[in-house]
C-alpha cells in the first residue's frame, strides 16, 4: 500500500511537473498612459528641475527611456488615431482635429482582444464630427474597450473637475480631479482582472488646456514662479498638474506591485503631442519652456511638436536605467503591442508601422527608414520626413529645410548646402509619400 502510494505521488509530481514546464507563457498585461500637451522638457527624466516628478523618473530607472519618441501629428485626435492603428493619418483617416476614426479601423485594443484580452479606456478619448449628418459618432466600447471612463468630446475633455464623465455608454455625475478619477478607476480595473491578460489605456488630461489643479498641490508652488497674476497663478498651477499626474501615476505603479503583477506587465508612458503656447494654456508653458530644448510646439512639426516624452518598462525584457536615442514613432504602437502578446497585426489591416520590440529589448538594431508626419488644418501647412538624424521640413510654400538633429536638435541651422541629394531624396520620398492619400481613399 505504502508503495503504490509513493508511486502515485510521484507520477502526480512528474505530471505536475511536466504540465507547468509545457504550459504557455501567460502573454504580458500591457498598460498604455498617455499624458495630454505634455512637453519634452516637463519630466525629471529629461532634465526638468523646477519640479519634481518622482514617479516617473523610478519608471525610467527601472525601464528605458527613449529620448527620440515621436508622435504621428502635433494634435489630439489625428495623434491618437495615429496611436491606435498604427497608421499614418493619411491612411487612417483622421488628419485634423475634428476627424472621427472611422468604425471600420482596426484599434490597438481591438487587435489584443482578439488575443484574449480583457480592455479598457479611462480619461480621454477625443471623437471629430461624424462623417455624415446621420451619423453618430463612434464610441470607444464600439472600437474594442470592454470599459470605458471619461471624456469622448474634445472640449468637454478640457476640464480638471468635470460635472459629469461617461461610464460606459452612461452619462453620470462625477466630483474629483480627473488623473484622481482616472486612477481608481484604472486600479480598480487591474485589481479584478489581475487573473488574465488585460489591456489598459490611461488616457489622462493633464496638462491640457485648463491650467487647474488641487490646491493642495497648487499650494506648494505658490510664490514659486513669477506669475502675471499673483490670484491666477498659473505658472504654478500647471507645475501642479504635473505633480499630480505623476503622484498618480505612482498610486497605479504601486498598486501593480501590491498586486504581484508588476514583472509580467509592460508600461509605455508618453504623450499625445508637445506642449501648446496657445491661449487656454495662459502662457504656463511658455514660461516653463516646456519643449526645451527643441523648437516649436503643438500645432507644428518642429522637433517641439511631434517629439514626446517616454519611458518603457518590461521588468526582465526592456533594459533598465538604458536611455537610448532609437527612433520610435506611434504607428508602430500597435505591432509593438502585438507582438509582445504573441500575434501580429492582419496585413488586411494595412498598418505602416513595424514591430520594434527587438529594438526595445536590445536584441537588433533600429531599422533603417525614412518617417513622414503632415498638419495641413487650421492654418498649418506642414510637411515632414525623416531619416536617421536628417530631416527635412517643409513649411508652406517656402524652400525646404534639411537639419540635422543629432547636432541641433532645436532645428536653427539648414545644412541644404552641404546636402542637396539628400534634400532631393527625402523631397521626392514625401512626394510619393502623399501620393498614397489619394491612393488610400479610393
């Protein structure tokens, strides 16, 4: 009896054994935070010392950050549609403010649920204008988010403390600051699916155009700046409402830790576009020159404009505490994505954008290709390409300007002389590059 006995445990043992060293590899929970009109130059991983973003800068250590991130346009909704199908806005569609993503484009969280995960968007997801006059506009749980939470108007989404904030498909009353909503909101989700594969989207608005935040963070700012107002202090508001993104952003990475689910998730911070000199921002960023030390801002492909700040973290996968100056840009958001859950994207999809998480683990070298970037709305008239440390930016009707951005990353000095092939290549690649509109909307 004795024996038959150890015999079973030890075939229980092997059988175990076997059944845990066969199981597949449970694909990484994936957390995509998002920050709004946040400048290259507002984080302490990129030199801001006014400030202090504590949280953020742990990220970095314990993860990458990539110095050369970019984004597919300088404003919200074409910048996002860009980020959630991995496509030019040429090819998705949305290339101005008021664009709505077509129902028909295939989103980030659409692809992953396909993997098995479980989806969800809190803060801002910014719709155009219908496509018709009888069309409705489309819905974030209508492109792939099982949740959803917060703003779908643009200008709804300027405020800090908003009145009401959709739940899913219902509108209701809210009181609180958003990035605090926001985070429970987002701790709350990975708390309940912390079993399975999960796809979170932390969409915040800060620090998007009403420069408001908790006093208790304005408080400690006060006196701090020189202000034009000393009752409207902005200049220390808007160093509020990044202090608060980051505590939240803290609040969220520990909950991940508190939950075990810290090694097995992969974290993108970035931002929607460069930080904007525009009214409702009340002259905070200029103040603060937010974009330092690059030229332009939102609303403009200058270096300002379209590059961001980011920081990737996969606990064993992307190197720690590595600062790398890899050119990534938001169209290969998605394949990325993908291919840290196993997949890849459909080819019926048509995304521009490629897999880069062999470059993001330093197992290969950045690909060698030339990027295009347009704002042709709203007065801008824009154009863009880039190869390496070379681009090539054409405003209007002027000459095109080559620069190179290893050497003067603030874009001040033309080097067209010293280069005229390269001016002509890169000239003749955005030619063909727009073609392909024209193309896509047949």
């Amino acid at each position: 009896m004795q024996v038959r006995l150890m015999m079973f445990v030890c075939i229980l043992v092997s059988f175990t054994w076997v059944m845990t060293v066969s199981a597949p590899e449970r694909p990484p929970n994936i957390i995509l935070i998002l920050a709004d009109d946040l400048g290259w130059g507002d984080v302490g991983f990129n030199g801001r010392t006014e400030w202090g973003t504590p949280n953020l800068d742990r990220l970095a250590q314990q993860g990458t950050v990539f110095r050369r991130w970019y984004v597919g346009t300088p404003i919200c909704a074409p910048s996002r549609a860009v980020l959630m199908t991995g496509k030019y806005t040429i090819h998705c569609n949305v290339t101005t403010n008021s664009g709505d993503l077509p129902a028909e484009e295939v989103t980030i969280a659409e692809a992953l649920k396909k993997q098995g995960y479980v989806t969800a968007l809190f803060g801002k997801w910014h719709h155009g204008r219908p496509r018709s006059g009888n069309a409705s506009y489309v819905h974030p749980m209508d492109q792939g988010f099982d949740e959803f939470f917060g703003f779908t108007n643009a200008r709804h989404a300027w405020e800090h403390f908003p009145k009401e904030l959709w739940h899913g498909r219902e509108m209701k009353p809210v009181s609180g600051y958003t990035a605090t909503l926001f985070t429970d909101k987002a701790i709350d989700f990975i708390t309940r699916h912390k079993a399975r594969p999960f796809f979170l989207y932390l969409s915040y608005t800060e620090p998007h155009f009403f420069i408001e935040a908790p006093e208790e963070d304005v408080a400690q700012f006060r006196g701090k700046f020189e202000e034009k107002d000393p009752a409207r202090p902005y200049n220390a508001i808007y160093a509020a409402m990044i202090t608060r993104l980051d505590k939240e952003i803290g609040r969220l990475m520990k909950a991940l830790d508190d939950l075990g689910l810290a090694e097995n998730t992969l974290v993108v911070f970035s931002s929607d576009n460069g930080a904007t000199f525009e009214a409702g921002n009340q002259g905070a960023s200029n103040y603060h020159d937010s974009n330092r030390p690059l030229r332009g801002h939102k609303r403009n492909l200058w270096e300002g404009g379209i590059r961001v700040p980011a920081v990737v973290r996969w606990t064993g996968r992307i190197p720690a505490g590595r600062v790398s100056d890899d050119i990534v840009h938001n169209i290969d958001i998605l394949p990325t994505f993908l291919a840290a859950a196993g997949a890849e994207p459909d080819p019926a999809w048509k995304v521009d954008g490629i897999n880069l998480l062999p470059v993001w683990t330093g197992a290969a070298p950045p690909p060698d290709r030339t990027l295009f970037w347009e704002w042709r709305a709203e007065g801008g008239n824009q154009i863009a390409a880039m190869r390496g440390n070379f681009k090539l930016v054409i405003t209007g009707n002027n000459p095109p300007e080559l620069f190179n951005l290893e050497t003067d990353p603030a874009e001040r000095r033309p080097i067209n002389a010293e280069h005229p092939a390269l001016v002509q290549q890169l000239r003749k690649e955005l030619t063909d590059w727009l073609a392909r509109e024209a193309e896509a909307a047949k």
